[in-house]
C-alpha cells in the first residue's frame, strides 16, 4: 500500500511539472506569435503583443524602399530574427544620400561615399538598441541570413559584391564583432 502511495505520488508531481511547463511554453510561443513588424514613412516600428509599436533606430528609407520593390515590403525568411531570445533587423544605404540622424558623427565621416550595411539588435525586446556597420564599401554586401541562437552567439552570411561570393561570419559577444569562418 505504500508503495502504490510513492507511485501515484510521482505521477501527481510528474504531471504538476509537465503542466508547468507547458503553460511556460504556450506562454512563449503565443509571446512570439504576437510580434511583428512594419514600416511605416521608412521607418521600422516592432511589435512584441500586436498592439503596441516601437521604432527601431536606423536609416531604413533605403531598405524599405528597396523591400516595398521586391516583397512587399517583407524580409525575406532567414534576413532577421524576432524572437524572446533576440530581435535583429538589417539595413543599408548609400551614404551619400544617408540621413545621418541617430548615427554618430565619427561613423558619419568614416562612411561617407560608401554603401553600408547595419545590424540593429536588441537583446532586451527592444527597450535598448545595439547598431553595428558590418559591411561598408564601394559597393554593397547582402546579407543573405542571419541567426542567433542565444544573445551571445550567431551566425551570419553575406553576399559578396560580386554576386557570387558568400562569406560565413560568427560572433559570441551578441553582434558587435563577427568573425570570419570557413
């Protein structure tokens, strides 16, 4: 008889657990479900319960028009992240024709005459922001996907100017520097 009370026992506490965390679970997904995003006058606005909208900062005016031409105004799958571990978005610009507001004036001189592509992420849905030039040149890079699996460490790759080219790239201090892999 004992026994038979150690057994139920268990299984009242194993399905106590397994009820915790389902509700933990649906309780995330539902959060992730709820995010979004749009633009709106060429700029980013977030939405992390589908009511509520934050600006991301940028100069997204280039990014947005170049989407509204080839995906209705969409990232493509894969080109961002909006999850409760990380929200990441790109742009870029030829600055020549950039809006430097937001963008220090140091980073303003150093990218003039060039096309740049930037990173904006945030690691606290989106209450502070990290933006971080991962690409500037003549020409511009692609970015073709990017991945975080936790705040620290993700994977990136670009397209090269030439077209053809994709060069691998990882960090583990959540963006602000990436490194090249093979």
């Amino acid at each position: 008889m004992k026994k038979k009370k150690i057994i139920l026992t268990l299984i009242i506490v194993i399905i106590i657990v397994l009820l915790i965390a389902g509700c933990i679970a649906f309780y995330y997904y539902n959060q992730e479900k709820n995010m979004d995003y749009k633009f709106e006058d060429d700029k980013l606005y977030i939405t992390l319960n589908a009511k509520d909208w934050i600006e991301v900062p940028g100069d997204f005016s280039y990014t947005a028009e170049h989407l509204k031409e080839v995906n209705g105004e969409r990232y493509k799958d894969g080109t961002y992240q909006m999850d409760n571990n990380k929200i990441v978005f790109y742009y870029e610009f030829d600055t020549n024709n950039a809006n430097y507001e937001g963008i220090s004036t140091k980073l303003a001189e150093k990218l003039s005459g060039q096309y740049a592509t930037h990173i904006v992420y945030s690691d606290d849905k989106g209450k502070t922001w990290n933006d971080v030039a991962i690409s500037v040149g003549p020409y511009s890079d692609g970015l073709l996907e990017i991945h975080f699996k936790n705040k620290t460490e993700g994977n990136m790759k670009l397209k090269g100017r030439d077209g053809n080219t994709v060069f691998n790239y990882e960090t583990n201090d959540g963006g602000e520097n990436w490194d090249t892999i093979e």
